[in-house]
C-alpha cells in the first residue's frame, strides 16, 4: 500500500513576517475531523474554481468536497474504489481555465477530470514508469493551453499530458543534484510558462523551462530554527495572479511566499490549532484578496485576507 505523507471573528494574523509590505488577517476556519459532510480526514489539496467555489482534496475521506468562497459545505463527490470517480487519496488538485477540476488519484496511479459539480469527464494513466504512466501521482499544475503537468512522486519526474490527456513530454529524474528530483509532490506555471516544482525531500523549489530545461533553484535544507527561504518539505506550490509564489513548507507549519526571481516576500504562520497557525500544511490557494490554506494536521481549511 502507498504511503503519502468556522470562527466569524476577524484577528490580525499571528506569526507573519514581511519584507514587501503584504500583511493578512485571519478570516474563519472550518472543518473537524469526521466523515461528515463538511469534515475532513486528512486534507491534502485546495484549489479555487472559475465559479469562486472552493474545491478540497479530502485525501483521507477519498472524496473532493466543494465549499462556497466563505466556507459554507455545497456538496461532493467521490469514495474510496478504483472506478471512475472513484478515489484512493485524491491529493494536489488543480482546476483548468475551462472549469474542469482535475484530480490526481495518488494511489490508482492515474489522473481524474471532472466537471465543476463532480460530474466524470475523464481519466487518464496507469500504473508504471513508462510514458504516461504513473507511480503515486501526487500534484497537478494546469498552463494556459490547458496543458496538465503532474508530479510523478515515486518516479521522481514530471510528465506533461495535453488536455485531452494524452503523454507529450517528461523531464527529471531521481537524485539531489541541480535539476534533479527527490519526491516532487507538486507543480505549478507562471506566466511566462516557467514549470515550478515542489521538489519535496531536495527541500527546494526548482524552475524549469517548458521543455525541461533547469533554470533555477530555490532554498534548501532547514536544519533547527528554520529561516526564510529554507525548507523542511517544500510540500505545495501555488502561482498568484500576480505571479507571485506560494509554498506550503511541511514540517516548518508555515507558508512562504516568493517573487518570480526566488526573492522572499512574506512568512505566514507558526506551529499550534489556534487561528493563523498551522500543524503540517499541504496546500494553499489564492483568489483575489482570498487566501486559503489545508492545515492537514488540525484536519481544517483556514482562510485569510490579504491587503493585495
């Protein structure tokens, strides 16, 4: 079996520090852990829809759960199985410009569409190391083609589909050197269609070009207290409309959010349950002045207000 690893009052975030004068404040929190409606079991992914809704990888629950911009539970789809639909740890979700939701199924090895009220478009992968095969796909980025980029943690690579979900390229493989790859858990691209990777256990961030050439490399190895631009799992990472960069760092409880250039812009958090801090973070999304954060450990999604 694969491994992977709501308040109405409004407080000033603790726990946040800035060079760029972004600052955010605490807006509610929801969920708990259960099988209920609402409930999580150990969240993974947030992504934002075209609609504002917003769409949750309930990885433990085997299920995607679709929440108003305020929190409020709508509906949702998907339980544990193999068939389509069906889910064993949805994880790092994306949602296309077209309104498809499109879920990478991390243990049947294969990567899921959707419409946007859950109804089953698609499915492509299976297991395996070869073209568009998969070994626990674990994170999704979509371009501007519709083009998905996928993660392939164990085969430590990313492969690119088209959007019908057919293989067109891959790049990466396992080790610790410059471009390589170390459990890459998630992936996103930027304007320009610069391809960034969460390359978890390297503990970095790593730009690529579109045809997967390196280009950069961003922070390293958080040992002890952890400090700006370091990493303990770089886990998630989420492009802003503003092209600026989001990254979920793991075992550090907190957010980090970069410039295109790899410049630290803001710190968002500290280890706790209580509101603006995090245990083990796995995802983050963004929309307008909206942000929202998984807060795996405390099985709930915080949302915060920027000053964008």
């Amino acid at each position: 079996m694969k491994r992977f690893w709501s308040l109405s009052f409004t407080v000033m975030l603790l726990g946040c520090s800035s060079t760029s004068g972004l600052q955010w404040t605490f807006v509610r929190e929801w969920g708990g852990t259960g099988t209920k409606p609402g409930q999580f079991r150990e969240p993974v992914g947030v992504a934002v829809g075209t609609d504002g809704k917003v769409y949750v990888a309930d990885a433990g629950n085997h299920r995607i759960q679709v929440f108003s911009p305020d929190g409020r539970f709508l509906f949702q789809w998907g339980r544990v199985g193999n068939e389509p639909g069906r889910f064993a740890h949805p994880m790092h979700l994306a949602v296309t410009p077209k309104g498809m939701v499109v879920v990478p199924d991390y243990g049947n090895d294969r990567i899921q569409w959707f419409s946007m009220n859950g109804r089953f478009l698609r499915a492509a992968g299976r297991s395996g190391s070869g073209p568009g095969e998969f070994d626990a796909p674990a994170g999704v980025g979509v371009d501007s083609r519709g083009n998905i980029w996928v993660a392939d943690f164990y085969n430590h690579r990313i492969q690119q589909l088209d959007s019908a979900g057919v293989f067109r390229m891959q790049f990466g493989k396992k080790g610790h050197d410059t471009g390589e790859l170390y459990y890459p858990t998630d992936v996103a691209v930027d304007s320009d269609g610069r391809i960034w990777v969460a390359d978890a256990y390297n503990h970095r961030l790593i730009i690529f070009q579109s045809h997967g050439q390196w280009l950069q490399t961003i922070g390293s190895k958080s040992d002890g207290a952890p400090g700006a631009g370091m990493f303990n799992v770089a886990n998630a990472v989420t492009i802003d409309s503003q092209d600026r960069i989001w990254v979920a760092d793991f075992y550090s409880h907190r957010i980090q959010v970069f410039d295109r250039s790899g410049k630290v812009l803001a710190v968002l958090g500290r280890p706790g349950q209580k509101a603006g801090e995090f245990d083990r973070p796995t995802d983050v999304a963004t929309s307008g002045d909206r942000i929202y954060v998984v807060d795996y450990g405390n099985d709930r999604i915080q949302q915060f207000r920027s000053n964008l």
